[in-house]
C-alpha cells in the first residue's frame, strides 16, 4: 500500500518536473532582445520531402550579441531556409549574402520588453495550473487508496508531502520566471 502512495508521488513529481522543464524551453524561445539560437527553435521546412527543424539543415551561430548566422549545409537550401524564417512568427527579416543568412536582432523597445514580461508570465502561470492539476490528481488518488485501506495518518501525510513537493515546484517557476524576467527587461 506504501508503495501505491510512492508511485502516485514519483508520477506526480514526474508531470511537475515536465512542466518546469516545459515552461524553460518555452521561455528560452522568448527573445530577449539578445541572439539567441533558440528563438529558431521552432522553425521547420521541407527537406526532401520530410518536414525537418531548422536545426536540421543548417548550423546555427551567435558571433555577437546582436547576430544570429544560419549557414545551410546544402547551399540550393538557402533560399529555402531564407523563406521559413520570413514565414515563421520570429518576426526578424533574414539579410542573404549568398552563403549565409544573417538575422540582425534589434534592440527592444520598453513596451516590447513589457509585452514580453507579460508572456513570459502567462506561460510560468500555464505552468503552475499544470503543477496544481498534478497535485490535485495525486490527491486524489491518495484519497481514493485510503479510502481502499490505507491508513488514515499514512494518506495525510503523503497528502502533505504532495503539498511540499507542490510548493517546491511552483517555486522553481517563480525563479525561472524571475530570471527571464530579468534578461527581457536588462537594455
């Protein structure tokens, strides 16, 4: 019985540690006024027929703050790449040289910053409902083994420590969010 409490812990711990990690990759996509390659991150195009990230056709640089260099690997890619960088939400218009692209990041302006402070704490909160709903069900679950025999006192306090593991969790993402927060609003 002990061990069912463990199990619904760890699938819980599990779907939480998901939801940090979740709200990480999300929010390393929120450009932040700096190059950063995983702004690309979402970007996919036609490959031979199979529809391949960014990543997977060409090599993805950082040579300063401000610049982000995009050389395919297959130079009749070029154009290709060039298109699904136009067509895609990162809204930063590709410069073609002919060999490379290059993706000049501008400087963000304070109400953009402000509109990007703004997401970046409506993702970390889709994330805390993500933490809550887990914890919830394990409640649940918990409520329903002892309701099935499990000792009253053996339930409370796997219901406690839900709630422990619940608040570790939600201040993961306050600090992840305090730290994007950071980088967005740092001119």
């Amino acid at each position: 019985m002990a061990a069912d409490l463990k199990q619904i812990e760890q699938k819980a711990e599990a779907k939480m540690l998901a939801s940090v990690e979740f709200l990480d990759e999300t929010l390393s996509r929120i450009r932040a006024g700096k190059a950063n390659p995983h702004i690309l991150d979402g970007i996919k195009l036609d490959y031979y027929g199979t529809l391949t990230p960014l990543s997977g056709v060409a090599a993805i640089n950082t040579p300063d703050a401000r610049t982000i260099i995009v050389q395919p690997w297959e130079k009749q890619m070029l154009k290709d790449v060039e298109k699904a960088i136009l067509n895609s939400d990162v809204g930063i218009t590709p410069d073609n040289n002919g060999e490379i692209i290059r993706l000049s990041i501008p400087p963000l302006t304070e109400e953009r910053r402000k509109q990007l402070v703004k997401q970046a704490k409506q993702e970390a909160e889709e994330a805390k409902v993500s933490i809550r709903n887990a914890r919830r069900d394990a409640i649940d679950s918990i409520k329903k083994a002892v309701k099935e025999g499990v000792a009253e006192d053996v339930g409370k306090d796997a219901e406690n420590d839900m709630q422990k593991l619940h608040d570790k969790y939600i201040k993961k993402i306050d600090d992840v969010f305090v730290a994007k927060e950071k980088e967005i609003l740092t001119v």
